[in-house]
C-alpha cells in the first residue's frame, strides 16, 4: 500500500486528483458512550453522523500496489470512509462472483466520482471510480443502506452462508472463530480498547462459509415487481424497487439460473419502468442529497437488464 496526498499546492508526493467527495461516519464526543465516541446522533431520532470532504481539503488516499484498489485514509475511531475506489472493469467479476454465492451485496460504480493518479514506478495515469455498496436483501444501497451490526452475520450475509440451515464460518487458518455461544468461544476477541475493537492475536481470523446460498430471489415472487419503480413515493421506496429488478437480472445472466427462464416481455417490462431513471430529471421526491446515487443504481440495473437481453433473445 502506497500513501498519495491530494494534489493541493506543496503537497508531498505521490498525488492525486479527483472529480470526487468523500463521505465517511464522523465520530462525535458522547460520555455516556463506552469508548466515550459515537457514531450516531444523540436524541428520540437516532441517525449516522455524516460528514463530507471535498477539494481543497480532501483526505490521502491509500491505494494498493497496483493501482486497482483506493480508500481514504482515516483514524477509524475518528471517521469511517462510505464507499472506497476501484478499477471499473474488475468491478463486474466481483458481482458475478458475489451473485453466485448468493450474497446480499452488490457494487456499484459511481463512474462520475473518481481519483487519478500515477504509480510510483511510472507508466499511464490511473483512474478509479468511487464505489458504494448496495444491499439486496434489505432493498437499500449507497448512504441509505442498512446491514446488521454484528460482525460475524455481516460476515455470513457478504459471503453468501446468511440464513442457510447448518451453514457456518470456518477458519481458513485453523484460528478460532467466534459463534458467540458455548465455553471457549470468546478467545478471538479482546474487550475494546481506547482505539475500538481488538483482537486476541496477531492475524485477524479469515474465514469461509461452510455452505453458501447460491443464486436466489431475496423476496419472493419479486421478478414482476417492475411496477414499483413508478409508484414509489420515497427515494427508500425507489431503492427496493431497482433492487429487486437487480435481483431479476442477476438470477439470468450467470450459468446457475433457475429454470423460469428470461421471459422477454417482463425483461421488457422492467426496462420500460428503469431506463427513464438513466436520463432526464429523476423523481422530486430523490433530492439532491441522494440523486448521484440514485442515478448510478439505476445506471447498474438498468445495464443489467440489457446484459440479460443480450444473452437471452
């Protein structure tokens, strides 16, 4: 990993550039909480505390060895980065692959948001885009995204072993993993320290499910859902309805799809409902705090359901 600094007047090389703002937690003093920081707004309406960076005061960046991979760097007990930077044309396989194990999550591509830069070795620039994540079992993405808090069922949902009878996280280094009952099952944690979790040992465990989900409709009967793009009334409401034609074409462009098969005219159907979303004014209700977003989900179903149509008919 490699330390750039935001191309400002004086700054130190490596630099960067960037079309981009960076978007991350920001802690807050709250004495009543156990490491004397929160994340989230005090009161009866409790919310993340957000806050944006931008040029001239964007943060550095790490950025890995070979310049596909960029995320801000931060005192994560102060901010946690939002969303991170990658090469566009890696982000399709980590899809596939994510599709297929039957993982809640999929990437999208921010492709208006992004940071250049040049290796240290040399060569062409580097352009990344930014990243968000979107979660298809809650119907939510991006800033509006909600996912458990505990680690190991985040863990279970990202690699596809959430909810599945008798499937479990194994450790791939033989350490032991924490399933949070029974004698001996807490030797992989430490109590929090003044800089947040800890570990017991030096190598975090790595782990992999024992049975993985596999390609799969989220919520049931979801497939003629395309009406809901147009009677959604919140941008939330917009977000589930997108997701679920994402879930539609991600169960017919992989090999493992069910045996429905693509009928053309609910492929149709769902085009018809989202590819207004890719061009002109977008919903009043979506505002401009969640438009970019709202308009690259779209942007990313909407090239899934082509991708469907190109394979199929």
């Amino acid at each position: 990993m490699q330390l750039y600094h935001f191309a400002a007047p004086g700054a130190v090389a490596p630099t960067y550039t960037t079309t981009s703002s960076f978007t991350a937690l920001s802690a807050r003093v709250d004495v009543n909480a156990p490491l004397g920081y929160s994340f989230l707004t005090n009161g009866a309406n409790v919310a993340p505390v957000i806050q944006t960076l931008a040029a001239p005061a964007a943060p550095a960046l790490w950025v890995s060895d070979l310049g596909n991979l960029a995320i801000e760097q931060a005192d994560l007990t102060q901010r946690q980065p939002r969303h991170f930077f990658a090469a566009q044309n890696a982000i399709p396989d980590w899809n596939r692959a994510l599709a297929k194990a039957g993982s809640d999550f999929q990437l999208i591509a921010e492709t208006g948001s992004t940071v250049t830069f040049t290796l240290p070795a040399g060569g062409p620039a580097r352009t990344l885009v930014k990243v968000f994540p979107a979660n298809l079992n809650l119907g939510s993405a991006g800033d509006l995204m909600w996912l458990t808090e505990n680690c190991d069922g985040l863990i279970s949902n990202v690699t596809g072993s959430g909810g599945v009878p008798g499937a479990e996280l194994r450790s791939v280094l033989n350490q032991p993993v924490y399933s949070g009952v029974g004698a001996g099952q807490d030797e992989q944690w430490e109590e929090p320290g003044p800089r947040g979790k800890g570990f017991a040992n030096g190598i975090t465990a790595v782990v992999e499910p024992t049975v993985r989900a596999g390609l799969h409709y989220f919520v049931q009967d979801s497939k003629d859902s395309h009406g809901d793009v147009g009677t959604a009334t919140s941008v939330g409401e917009l977000q589930r309805a997108l997701l679920k034609g994402l879930n539609y074409a991600n169960r017919h462009l992989y090999p493992t799809a069910g045996p429905d098969g693509a009928r053309k005219a609910r492929i149709q159907a769902w085009r018809a409902r989202v590819t207004p979303l890719t061009v002109g004014a977008l919903p009043a209700y979506v505002g401009a705090a969640h438009a970019v977003q709202t308009r690259a989900l779209a942007n990313h179903v909407c090239a899934s359901l082509n991708a469907v149509t190109a394979n199929t008919f």
